[in-house]
C-alpha cells in the first residue's frame, strides 16, 4: 500500500470534544466504576474511586455527558445535592440495571469529578418525567453568579462561584425512550425547553454562552434517521426558532445477531462484521451534515436584529460504541469485555470522527466505565484499563490539530490511515484491520524527515483482553522507527494493530 501526505492540504481543525465521555448511573458505571463512597477501603478521592480519576486525569478528557442517557429522563437534579445522608433513595430500571440510586453522585460530585479529571460538563435535562421549571432552576443553581435562593444554595453547598456549564442537552433519544415523540411533537417540546433556558447574558447583544443540544436521530435506522432529521427541521422550522446549536446522533455498532459472537469468543467473519460496521459511522455523519444543510436552507432567517439568526447547528455524537448482545444479559447490567477487535474498532471510530471534523464537533463514547464500549472496568478493588483507553490515550496527540488529506496510490483492503499536523509534526494513525495478514506500507511525505517515533497497540490473539489476572495483557509500547529515507518511509504493521506514528519533519 502506498499513501500520500502533503502537510500543506488540510481541511479542518480536531476539536478536542471529538474524544468526550459519557457517563450514566446504568450498570456499575457510575456506583463502584466512579463513586465508592468516603468509607470504602477502595482507595478514593472524596468518595471517587481514585483509580478512575487517576486515570482520566492522564486522559483529561474534554467533555464528559451525564446523567444520561435513558437516566436523565428520570433524573430529578434535587435529589442529588445537600447533605448526602438526606438524599432520597429511588430504582433504576434501565437495560436491566435494577439498582437503587442514594444520589451519592449529584450535581456537585459530578463538578467535583469532571474538575479532577480537566473535563467540561455536558448536562443532559430530564425532558420526560420533569419540567420546565425544574430544568429551569438546575441551570439556575449551576450558573447564576447573582445572589438569588437557588445560586445561595449552591454557595452552601460549598461552591460560591457559578459552574458556568455551557453544554445542555434537552431530551435524549426522544424518537425512543425518551417520550416515544414523533418529530413534530419533539420539535414543539424542543421550543418550549429551549425559550425557558436562562441565558446568563448580561445583555441581549452578549453571546449566549448556552449551548443548547437537540435530540438527534437513531444512527442505525437508515429510513428513521433520515426522516427525523428532515421532520425535525422541517416542524422547527415553521415559526420562529428559540435557537439550537447541535443536533445529538447516537450511533451503536450493533453486534446482536449472532448468539455464538461473544465479547471474548468471536471468529473471523464476526470479526470483520463487526469492523465493517464500524464503518457505517462516516456514511451516517456524512448523510447527516447534508440533511442539517438542507434543512437550514428552509428555515427562514428573522427580519430583527434582535432575533437569533440560525445560521449553524453542529453535527454531535453522544453516545458511540461496540453493544454486543451478551450486553442485554450482562450483571452488572451492559457490562462487556473489551478485546483487540473493540479496541481496533473504536480506533476506527476516532478516526472517522476526526476525518470529518469539519462536520462533528463533538462526541462522547459510550460509556466511560463498566458499560459497553469501556475505557476502564473495576472488579473490587481493581481498576483495569481496557486497550480502548490506550485508544484513546494514542490517539490525544490530534487534539487541535489541523486532519490532513491523505492521498492513497494503492489501497489495501482493511487498512485505515487518518493524518494531522501540529507544529512541524504530522501524527499518522495507521489502523490494520487484517486479522492475520501483515501489511507493508509506503508513506510519500512532502517534506524531510527528522525523527520517528511509534505507539502502537497489539496483542497475541483478536480475542485478547485485559483482566483482573491479567490486567496489563494489552498495553500501548512505543519504538523508534528507523527506516526513512528523505521523504518516504516504509512501514511493516502487524495484523490487528493500532499504531500511531509522530512523524518530526525538517
Ligand atoms: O448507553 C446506554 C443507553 O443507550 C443510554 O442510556 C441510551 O441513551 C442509549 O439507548
């Protein structure tokens, strides 16, 4: 295979939201995965697993979404703050969690997490089974810097200054069980949502530093997906618009199927299903940032200058992911392994997101801890970092950095390349999705070349996992790469590998 990279054809800068969380109390994600509580003997930080936090904070990622998910439309933000003996306890009955939630984690805790680890908070409101008034005074409670009841409750609480929390969600999965709603219906709901928010400007010609989400389609139902987009904007688009910055995709890479397909038990085919399903990804940003085009043509922009001019609404993924069926039975509930293929596979996700940063602006994997595509799972006392987290430790290099075009000469079948530049560096991420073919590959530059060096991430068998007998089975290593000549490389990647190069040029 031989490719081509000139340092002067970029496109779009990386926003480094493109590598955002997503975190829900559903499973162990939130109880055990994060919250321990002050008196465990699992080491914490004010009752956070320290293991975690430990973790993401090497991570920081830029944006974590909570409470949910399914969860935050039965979430009620009150029963999460004060004194945390106080706190009303109520059940969880999501993809078969059946927990009961103290509210140990509220809106304070999860400040607290999101500050420890160097991540911006992404709330997501309760549009089902609250209001308008209770959205209303979260956000008042979050953000207000005057002194009203609700901010001096905070204060006492012991945060005198305000969150200033920019991201909102307003509904989630709405088409599903978020209100079972029809475009119509949402679009009616959204305006009422969206015309309360409190803006927090000082004046109206202040930018609002509200950045209001919308629900967006169900990335894998291609007719539903195309007719939500278009109804939505469509039924939005009739009267006068309260204003939406973004539209939230969700997009699982269902592997459902096949009953002998299992997290750690796979064979050939199911392993290029599901890398091939992986795919699927681009072609739905791609079909989406069309249909958020054509329907900002028709929605008509007001006659006063004093009226919101929609003139953008960004492409966001809030939740992505492997979901294997074993998942729906798991205990605790959505509690899967991750092997080499979910870590090749969502190294493959990364890189579709980054290719189209001129499309998405944001995306949270789905889910941070002990959930379907996990970066870390707990057993006890144990913290295990699956080979996504080293994904996405790999891949932090591209954080804002300008994608670059890449050429391809001759393609090989099952091999993904994505490029950015940074500061006379470019990072090339090389995925080799062969599961057992070894793939030689020439890499053209338009410049010298000064040094190389490699991450990359591999294991013995596909089947491979991290475990508490062995939890650094799979783990990132580095190596410098010698063979280059001016400006060409010849690169040798082993089957099933992620590897990322750095790549410093004269
Ligand atoms: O991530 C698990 C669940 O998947 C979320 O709660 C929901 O939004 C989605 O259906």
């Amino acid at each position: 295979m031989k490719i081509n990279i000139n340092d002067q054809n970029s496109y779009g800068q990386i926003n480094p939201n493109l590598h955002g969380q997503f975190i829900e109390f559903l499973g162990n994600c939130i109880d055990e995965g994060i919250w321990v509580g002050k008196d465990s003997k699992i080491p914490n930080i004010d009752g956070m697993r320290k293991g975690t936090v430990d973790a993401l904070k090497k991570l920081a990622p830029p944006v974590v979404r909570w409470p949910g998910g399914c969860y935050a439309d039965t979430y009620h933000w009150r029963d999460g703050i004060g004194p945390q003996k106080d706190r009303p306890i109520s059940f969880n009955e999501n993809f078969g969690t059946y927990q009961r939630d103290r509210h140990s984690f509220g809106t304070d805790e999860f400040m607290e997490f999101c500050e420890l680890i160097g991540a911006q908070p992404w709330f997501n409101i309760n549009m089902l089974s609250a209001s308008v008034q209770e959205m209303k005074d979260w956000m008042e409670y979050c953000n207000r810097s005057e002194k009203t009841s609700l901010s001096n409750q905070r204060k006492d609480n012991g945060h005198a200054e305000p969150y200033a929390v920019k991201y909102w969600g307003i509904g989630n999965e709405v088409w599903g069980g978020g209100g079972s709603m029809t475009p119509e219906m949402y679009a009616d709901k959204y305006r009422e949502y969206a015309s309360a928010m409190p803006t927090f400007q000082k004046s109206i010609f202040d930018q609002n530093p509200i950045y209001k989400i919308a629900s967006g389609p169900d990335g894998n139902k291609p007719i539903e997906r195309v007719k939500w987009t278009k109804d939505f904007l469509k039924a939005f688009s009739r009267y006068r618009q309260p204003g939406i910055n973004a539209m939230d995709l969700h997009f699982y890479n269902w592997n459902i199927e096949h009953e002998s397909d299992t997290p750690t038990d796979f064979g050939e085919d199911d392993w290029y299903r599901v890398i091939n399903g992986t795919r699927e990804l681009d072609q739905i940003i791609n079909q989406q940032a069309d249909l958020i085009k054509e329907g900002l043509q028709n929605i008509p922009q007001p006659e006063s200058s004093l009226d919101h001019r929609l003139d953008r609404i960004d492409l966001v993924v809030g939740e992505w992911g492997n979901w294997h069926r074993t998942a729906f039975t798991a205990k605790p509930a959505l509690k899967q392994q991750v092997t080499m293929r979910d870590a090749i596979s969502t190294a493959l996700m990364l890189d579709i997101l980054q290719k189209n940063s001129d499309k998405v602006t944001m995306a949270c994997v789905a889910q941070t801890i002990n959930v379907l595509n996990a970066l870390i799972l707990t057993e006890g006392d144990q913290t295990i970092l699956t080979p996504n987290y080293d994904v996405f430790m790999m891949y932090k290099a591209h954080r804002g950095n300008s994608a670059l075009k890449i050429q391809t000469n001759q393609d090989q079948k099952n091999v993904y390349t994505f490029a950015s530049k940074k500061d006379g560096e470019i990072i090339l991420d090389v995925i080799n999705a062969n599961l057992n073919d070894q793939v030689k590959l020439t890499v053209e530059l338009n410049r010298e070349i000064e040094s190389i060096s490699k991450d990359f991430l591999q294991s013995d068998r596909p089947t491979d996992f991290n475990s508490s007998d062995n939890p650094d089975l799979i783990r990132m290593q580095q190596t410098e790469v010698k063979d280059f000549s001016k400006g060409e490389i010849t690169l040798e990647l082993s089957p099933a590998s992620v590897n990322v190069f750095h790549i410093k040029t004269i």
